[in-house]
C-alpha cells in the first residue's frame, strides 16, 4: 500500500477551510500560483499514523461549474490530478447551502469525506447533527470539526486514510435524477459519449454531459478540440432540451439541475439530518453585531473610522520597526561608503542597489502591520460586511462591492501601496471587474505619492492639509470615473451579482493571522526587492552617464583652483560647495536621463513642466519617491531626503518657472500617470503585459490631459 496519500480540502469561501488547511499543515506549506493562472496554489504537508500526507489548499468555489478562476482550477486539479480523496469541509451552520458542491463532487464520483466545520456554533444556535444518519444516507464518512482549534482533525484524517484505501479504483458517480424532462435527454447523451469514448480520460460520461446541459464553456471548448463532431452533437441536443424547458417550464436546464439538487438536499434534511433542541428566542450574536455594523447610515461611518484606524495604526506602529530597517541600510551605506575608494562601483553600490533596495525593504514593516490587520477584518467576517456597504456606489461605476478594499489598501486612505492593493483583488470573482480594479488602483494616493503632495502643498499653498484631502479625493473620483469609461467600451460586460454571503463574526486565532501575514509580506518582499534592483541600478545608470566632457570637466576643476587660491575660510567652503552643485547639475543635463527630460519639454511645457521637473517625473516611473529626491538633484541641492525636502520647497517658490498652476498640474499628473515599475510588473503577473503596458500608455495619457487643462485653468483663475 503506498504510505504517501495527497488529499485535496475544498469547500465554500468562508468555511473554515483555510483555517482546517493551517491546523493540519502548519508551517509546512508552500505557496505558488497555478500554471497559467493568477490563483495561488498552496500545499502543506502533514504525517499521521504512519503516514505521509500531501494537504492541497483548492480555492474556495461554490460550484463545479467553471464560472470564475477559482472554480477553474478547483475542478481541474480534481478531475486532472485526481487525488486519493476530496475533504470536502463544509459551514455546519448553513448545511443545506454547503451541501450543493458535496453533490457535485459526489456526482464526479472522487472519493469525498465531508467535515462538518463550526459545529460549536450549531451547538450554540441550539441545533444538533446527526452527522451518522447523514452519512448513512450520502454513503460516505462524515466528520465533525472546529478547525479554528484543530477540534476533529485527527478523526478527519483517520477517516480519509480509511476511506482512501476502501475507495481505490475507478471513480463511482452518484446519479441523481433530473426529472421527466432532463432525465431521457441525458440518457441519450451519455450513449453518445460512451460510444465514442469522448473524453473519457477526463470525467464519467453522465457528468460530462450534465456539464454540456449547465452550458460549461471550458468543458465545451475542451470538447470541440478533442471530437468536434461529438461535442456538435452533444449540443445539438442540449439546445432542443433547453429550447424545451424554456418553453414547457420558464426555466432553463442548469436552472433546472440545480432545483432538483436542491431538492435532493431537502430530502435528506426531511429524514431529521438537522434537529432544533433549543429554539432561539433572540437573535444570534452576529445578526445583532450586524444590526450595529450595517446600519444605513451608522454602518458606513463605524467603516470609515475601522479604515482610518487601519492607516493610523499601521504608520504610527509600523514607524518603529520601519526606523530601525532605515538605520540598517544607512549605517551599512556608511559602511560601504568607508569601505570602498570613490568611484563608479561605489556610486552603484551606494547610490542605486543599497538606497534603492534599502528604500522597498524599509516599507516591510508597514506592510507587515498592514497585512496583520486587513488578514483580522477577513478571518472575523467585518471584511465581507464592508463590501456589502460599499456594492451600491462601486455598482455605479462598474466596480464590485468586493473592489473597495483593494482600492483602501491602494491608498484610498492616503499612505497604502498598490502592490498589495491589487494583490488584494484576487477575492474578485469577475474577471471583468477584477481588471477594472487592477487598472484604477494605481489612482489612489499611495505612501510613495505622500511626499510629493506634501513638498508641493508646502511651497505654494497656506492650507497643506486641505489640499492633501482634494487630492486623495481625487484619486477616487478619478478611479471610479476610468472604471466607468473601461466598463463601458473595452471591458464591456454585465455587473456580477452582488451574492456575497455574510459569514458569522469569528475570533481570529494568533496562528492563522500570522500564517497569512508572512505569506502576504514574503510575496511583497520577494516580488518588489528583485524588481527594484534592477530599476535602482538602471536609474542610477541613467543619471550618471555619459556625464561631463573632459573639457566640462577641466573648466569646473579651473573654478576651484581659483577659489581655492582667492578665498579662505567659510567663504571658501561655500564657492566650493556653490561650483559642485553648478558641476552637478551641468553633468545632469548632460546625462542620459537629462537629455530625455529637455527633448521632453517641447512637449511638456503645456503642463508648465520643464526639463528638471521631467526628469523627476521619468525617475517617477521607477517609483514615485525619487520624484523628490530627482527634484532636488536637479536643482543643485544634491540628494535630498524624502521626508526633509523644507529647503527644496523654497527653493520651488523661488523659481521663476514654476507657480500654482503648474503645483496643480503636477499633482494631477504625479497622482493619476503610469505606476511604478513595481506596480506595473504585479499588474502583469495578476493579469497580463498586454493590459500592464495599457496601464501604463493610458494613465500616462489620461494624467498628461488632465496636467494641461488643470495648468490653463489654474492660471486663467489665477490670472497669470
């Protein structure tokens, strides 16, 4: 008997399986995505009685019939990798709804053992299962659990090593019939598609024809490829079946199936599955919770003060942590600085890999905190109850309730980072919406944005925080207006139902929130720090060659000399400082990145952009931090920190070529135009570069526009 069993846990969102999956794994596990798709894959290994386990972690899913990723790859690793058995764990709570994918995947006929999860809570809603006579009457093992206390996952997996072993074999579907009007067409089919072995490698035949009967586009395509002369066939019938339950009973034949399952569900139930030995004279705790937190009006407003707790909390606890990455990277620059002669390999290693990588690494902190919290609002329902809230306005504009968070965690509070953000928006079910999403996160007023509006406010406007607001108001105004322009021509298509179910409220366990927040800060570090090294060496590059000419430089070496041999004192120590800013700014025109920001200009000037500004804005597209820092080299103040850029402020306010109207402009256009690098690779990973490289071609447009008609409006109210 082979001692290594794979066992594949599937279940509705929200089910407890994630949290079962961490009980029996632990910190065994591995995360990736699935082959072609966006969709993690987690596995997990575990030993029991002798026995090594591979523990695969499927999406959670409603269904067998592929509506969404998540489905997709749910069912295909089922039906492709056929595991030794299926752990169906189930919300014990709402037995009849979880029930339906049991059905589904008893009708494949894989090996099931099914989990009755929250049965604390049953217990507590005064209910009780008689988890024996159910499994009497399915046919297979039935468990009772409490995964957030590992409660029942020993006799969880001694029934599915039990049960794998009497299982082995060919598949044995479960038939359930369909009623008078489905049952004779679905014979016919299945003698169509045994005589021809049609896809026989891949399913039994009556569910690959009730698969043609629900209308499951993948498994029709996969048809045409493999016998299209069946699969025509095979679709012939189901268009006069469904052309007749339309017409005879106003309902379609996936409508129809899914009655009958339901119907087979009830039966079960009518055989006293579920008895009440306490009946409930009050609501449940959650419904309570929910008459609080879903209040027309109160409900909104506890939201917007639970998300601003999230950013408070995040940039005030994750300060510590974050200085003490920044003092690391800087003392080990100061090492390296002492350590090596100047020279280019020391300005690489200084200036572009440590300060760059040092840069990404030191946000980790927040990212950190960040994750720990947003993982508690998903563990304990509040995060399902926000989106609930949220659906109306994202609807209007062609978003999902469900896009809110991922547009938060973008910045929708000003400070969060769109890497996460669009990250997040894997818990969309639409593909549709989902890109919709992608491609309006980037709007929002991330953490590396902050700076920037906060350098601009200073120098040209009194009220810094009022115009922090309308920008970071902005933002949003500007992403759920491009989500209405998307969703109306390129990703035309119809709103998804907002069908999320409101789990009950659950106390989070320390172990799974950790589990989830390493796995998100890893994914975060792994993908930002690889990709930022190379863009820091690149930008570093950029400004550094060709630089001056021998000459240039001759005649700059020829000022110092005579300062030198004319001045002393304080006096000298200035000129000196005054010719290396003038040489450092002359070998920026003079470099790469400098002679694109003035072959730029003729362009950019109808934003009120000149060649200094452009070159920050180029950096920009490596990230939105060395907007500052850029401006600050380009105006012969050297490196200028971040976070300490008073001088440069002035020294804008100061300059004839810029005034409000061009303030203005450059906030319009630092908020809305291409992501960063980073940003622009994590859109391609969760999408494609197609729509990465649209991303970045149609901010860029849509911002510079907005840039020209803010810049001559600005100044036509201004009256310059």
């Amino acid at each position: 008997m082979d001692q290594h069993l794979t066992l594949a846990l599937a279940g509705n969102p929200n089910c407890g399986k994630t949290t079962m999956y961490n009980a029996l794994t632990g910190a065994r596990q591995r995360v990736g995505n699935y082959p072609g798709v966006t969709v993690e894959h987690r596995e997990g290994d575990a030993h029991h009685n002798g026995r090594d386990l591979t523990i695969v972690d499927l999406p959670g899913t409603y269904s067998l019939t592929a509506y969404t990723p998540e489905e997709l790859v749910a069912r295909d690793y089922i039906v492709e990798r056929r595991p030794q058995a299926v752990v169906n764990i189930l919300d014990a709570t709402s037995l009849e709804r979880n029930l339906y994918l049991s059905l589904q995947f008893m009708e494949l006929g894989v090996p099931v053992v099914l989990a009755l999860n929250m049965m604390d809570a049953v217990r507590k809603q005064g209910k009780e299962i008689d988890t024996p006579l159910l499994s009497k009457l399915l046919g297979v093992p039935v468990v009772e659990t409490v995964a957030r206390i590992g409660g029942g996952k020993r006799e969880l997996l001694d029934a599915a090593i039990a049960y794998t072993a009497e299982k082995t074999g060919d598949w044995k579907p479960l038939t359930i019939s369909y009623g008078p009007d489905l049952d004779p067409v679905l014979q016919e089919m299945v003698a169509v598609i045994e005589k021809t072995g049609f896809l026989a490698e891949r399913a039994p035949s009556r569910w690959v024809a009730i698969k043609f009967l629900e209308n499951d586009e993948q498994l029709v395509k996969l048809g045409l490829q493999s016998d299209a002369e069946t699969s025509a066939t095979l679709s012939g019938m189901t268009a006069a079946v469904g052309r007749h339950c339309r017409s005879t009973l106003k309902i379609s034949p996936e409508s129809l199936i899914a009655d009958y399952r339901y119907g087979y569900i009830a039966s079960l139930m009518k055989e006293g599955v579920v008895r009440v030995i306490r009946p409930q004279a009050r609501l449940q705790f959650s419904d309570q919770l929910d008459r609080l937190l879903t209040q027309q009006f109160l409900g909104p407003a506890i939201m917007i003060g639970i998300l601003y707790a999230i950013f408070f909390v995040t940039f005030h606890l994750g300060a510590i942590p974050m200085g003490w990455v920044e003092n690391f990277f800087a003392w080990f620059s100061d090492v390296v600085s002492a350590t090596l002669p100047d020279g280019l390999v020391k300005s690489m290693l200084v200036d572009g890999i440590v300060g760059g990588v040092g840069g990404v690494l030191g946000f980790v902190p927040l990212i950190m905190v960040m994750f720990m919290m947003i993982s508690f609002l998903e563990d304990s329902g509040y995060m399902a109850r926000m989106a609930y809230m949220m659906d109306r306005v994202m609807r209007a504009f062609g978003l999902h309730g469900s896009s809110v968070m991922p547009l938060i965690v973008s910045g929708g509070i000003a400070g969060g980072c769109a890497v996460p953000g669009i990250m997040a928006t894997r818990t969309l079910r639409s593909p549709k919406e989902k890109l919709a999403t992608v491609l309006t996160a980037p709007f929002m007023s991330c953490g590396a944005k902050v700076p920037v509006i906060i350098l601009i406010s200073a120098a040209f406007f009194d009220n810094a925080a009022s115009v922090m607001f309308w920008t970071v108001l902005g933002g949003w105004i500007a992403a759920l207006l491009v989500a209405k322009l998307l969703r109306s021509t390129i990703i035309r298509g119809a709103s998804t139902p907002f069908v999320m179910e409101l789990p009950p409220y659950r106390m989070p366990t320390l172990k799974g929130l950790l589990i989830h927040t390493w796995e998100r800060s890893w994914s975060y570090v792994r993908k930002a720090g690889t990709v930022i090294l190379g863009i820091s060496i690149l930008i570093w590059a950029m400004m550094t060659f060709p630089g001056l000419s021998v000459d240039d430089m001759a005649a700059f070496d020829a000022q110092r000399t005579t300062a030198e041999a004319t001045l002393s004192g304080a006096e000298l120590t200035t000129h000196l400082v005054t010719i290396d800013n003038q040489a450092s700014q002359e070998a920026l025109r003079h470099s790469l990145a400098g002679k694109i920001g003035i072959a730029m200009e003729s362009v950019t000037k109808y934003a009120g952009f000149d060649w200094r500004t452009n070159i920050a804005l180029v950096g920009g597209f490596a990230a939105k931090e060395v907007i500052v820092s850029t401006l600050g080299t380009a105006y012969s103040l050297g490196e200028v920190d971040a976070e300490a850029a008073e001088g440069l402020s002035i020294r804008l306010a100061a300059d004839p070529s810029w005034n409000r109207a061009t303030a203005v402009a450059l906030l319009v256009f630092v908020m809305l135009y291409a992501p960063c690098l980073v940003t622009v690779v994590v859109i391609a990973r969760e999408t494609s570069w197609k729509w990465a490289t649209f991303s970045v071609i149609f901010n860029t447009g849509f911002a510079f526009t907005l840039s020209v008609i803010a810049f001559n409006l600005t100044r036509a109210l201004i009256g310059l």
